[in-house]
C-alpha cells in the first residue's frame, strides 16, 4: 500500500514542522489518522523494540495533497540516532478509514537532524570501563584487616559454592536421569540439555557476585568520594577538579591517574532463552565518549587529601558538542548522558564516582 500515500515531515521557518500527506484518488474522500512517533530498535537477533506517541491528528475527509502544522514543541528534543546497539527513528503514520475490513496504514521513517556531531575516535568501552589489572596480594596488604579478613572469607566461600557446583553438574552429567542430585537432562522445553552446561553457567553467575563482593573490600584501601557537584552545568561552565573530590589513602598511591570522561549510553532490551527459560534482557552499552580531564601524578603520600594533587579545571564543551543529548521513549529505551571520574592505580583496584548527569541541560547538546 506504500505507493498509495507519501508522508513527508520538514522544518519551516518558523522552527514548527510540516508534515506533507499525498494522496491517491481511490483513498481521498476518507477519513484518517496522522501520528508521529518515536522509536528505538534495537540491533539485535531477539530484539526488544520499544516507542512512543509524539503527535496524533484526525484527518477529515483525506485529500490529494494536505499540509498539517506540528508545532515544534509536540517533536521538541527528539532527533534521528544510528548506534552500534540502537537506533532512535522518528515515523510518521497514516491510517486511512477506506472501508476495508483491514485500515489501510503507511507508515515512513523521517530524518530529524541534530546539527552536525563530530566524529569520536575514542573507545567509549575502554573509557567507560577500562581494564583494571592490580595485583590481589598488594591490593589485600593495604586495606584494613576487617576488610581482609571479610576478602579472604569470601574467596574461600567463593571457591567452594564453584567447585561444589561443577562437581554437581559433572555428576549429573553421566547418571541416569532418575540419579541425577540436581541438574536434570531437560531444558524448560523438554529438549535435551547438559547438566554440566547448567551447572558451568550457575557457577558463573555465582563467581561473578562473590567477585563484585571481593572488589568492594578491595577498594577500601581508601576513601574516594565526590565532594560538590553543581545542581547545574551549562555549556560554558568550568569547575575545579578539586571542588568535586575529595579523599585520602592508607598507603602511599604511586602513579596514579585520574580522569574524567563523558558518554552516551544507548539502552534497550532483547530476549535470551526459551520455554519458561524466557527472560527479557536489559542493556546500558557506552556509545561515543570523550575525556574531559586527565592527569598523572607520581606520588601522593599516604593520608593526603587526594583533591589537592590534581589541580585544574573541567570544561564541558567538548562533552555538549560530541554528545547527543538524553532522550527516552521508556523507562528501558533511549539515549543516556553518562560521566565518571576514575582515579587509576596501576598495583590497586581502580576506583570511580558516577555524578548524575542530570545536571545538564538538553537544549545545551543541541
């Protein structure tokens, strides 16, 4: 039905859209409906898509070619976006009343351009989440002994709910099924599955969990934490490094690094598995990022207040420039502005703050 009716959605100059409907004499004379919605798709095998209403009108009596005025308030903020996870479209409809059993309904993806983003070479995942390597027996020396005791504990546990659990399995794995102690021969679905499997993918669950325990005590080799982040920041702003810190460590920090960086989040959701196994699967994957601050400092004494060793100021106009602004079709779907500050330790485990983004305004990123 597509050829029988085009949709074209452009920005007069007064700054309201326009949106042009054509159509073929066998449609005209009917009644209709205009909608544009946003959506986000999502770039997966099982993906989860998601949208929301922007506009609708009732068109009367439908003619060969009309022009309806949408104000630019009822589109304000929302733009056209291609990522590696998602994409966020804006789609204009017509469903026509043309007395058929099924409405006729078209429907066209419109371009809303946000400017012209500059290219961003950075590795938004390495930024975001760079790789920590320290070593486990320094890091275990300089946290307090409460929290080597609760680390060494939890190790211990760790390795025994894991090997417990793939001993389970690889016993299930070649008994009868009527043998088996707990990881039976059947998926949700009745198909044929391995208990070994089952129990190697439990035991990843649970080391990752005990892991992210681990790493809390090992962070406690001192206090980092953010001292005085503005209700608001603007385009032209500039804050002191220092006025966001603040901390101190129990051991000397040789060559540390800290850094400030800001990204986009894209958010969305798919499906894994099947049978009762279903499961909706939701994700905040880091898109274009750039560095807002960086500096090296050799050595901080043991209990010196760390925000006095990393001195400067943070400008966010390469963030607002780079950056598309936030924008959600729901609670799972859409585009995040994201910032850490990281201090890095290349023998410690790496610690990071996550202000709220927000304080940014939006129409700033336009």
């Amino acid at each position: 039905m597509a050829e029988k009716i085009d949709v074209d959605l452009a920005q007069d100059q007064s700054g309201d859209f326009v949106c042009r409907v054509r159509a073929e004499p066998e449609l005209c004379g009917h009644d209709a409906r205009l909608e544009i919605v946003a959506r986000v798709e999502v770039k997966d095998s099982r993906p989860v898509h998601e949208e929301k209403s922007l506009f609708s009108t009732q068109l009367s009596s439908l003619a060969a070619e009309q022009a309806i005025t949408v104000p630019r308030r009822e589109l304000f903020g929302v733009f056209s976006y291609s990522g590696k996870s998602i994409d966020l479209e804006v789609h204009t409809r017509v469903v026509v009343d043309d007395g058929l059993i099924f409405d006729t309904k078209v429907g066209e993806e419109q371009q809303i351009a946000l400017g012209l983003k500059p290219a961003v070479t950075e590795d938004a995942e390495q930024l975001v989440d760079p790789k920590d390597a320290f070593s486990f027996t320094k890091n275990l020396q300089a946290i307090p002994a409460e929290s080597r005791l609760k680390t060494l504990i939890l190790a211990a546990v760790g390795a025994v709910v894991v090997l417990f659990n793939m001993a389970l399995g690889l016993h299930d794995e070649f008994v009868p099924e009527e043998r088996t102690y707990f990881y039976d021969h059947r998926d949700s679905d009745g198909d044929s599955e391995s208990p070994f499997f089952k129990a190697l993918m439990g035991s990843g669950a649970a080391g990752a969990g005990i892991w992210a325990l681990i790493r809390r005590q090992l962070k406690k080799y001192m206090v980092f934490e953010l001292r005085n982040v503005p209700p608001e920041i603007r385009y032209g702003d500039t804050l002191r490094v220092s006025e966001l810190i603040r901390g101190g460590a129990r051991v000397p920090l040789e060559n540390t690094t800290l850094r400030i960086v800001a990204c986009n989040m894209e958010c969305g959701q798919y499906v894994r598995g099947s049978g009762t196994d279903r499961r909706t699967v939701s994700f905040r994957n880091p898109a274009r990022a750039v560095v807002l601050y960086e500096k090296h400092v050799p050595h901080i004494p043991a209990g010196s207040p760390v925000e006095t060793h990393y001195d400067g100021e943070v400008r966010f106009e390469a963030m607002f420039e780079a950056l598309y602004p936030p924008y959600r079709v729901s609670s799972s779907h859409g585009i995040e502005v994201h910032w850490e500050i990281q201090l890095l330790h290349p023998e410690l485990v790496d610690q990071e703050l996550s202000p709220s983004a927000s304080a940014f305004a939006a129409e700033d990123f336009l």
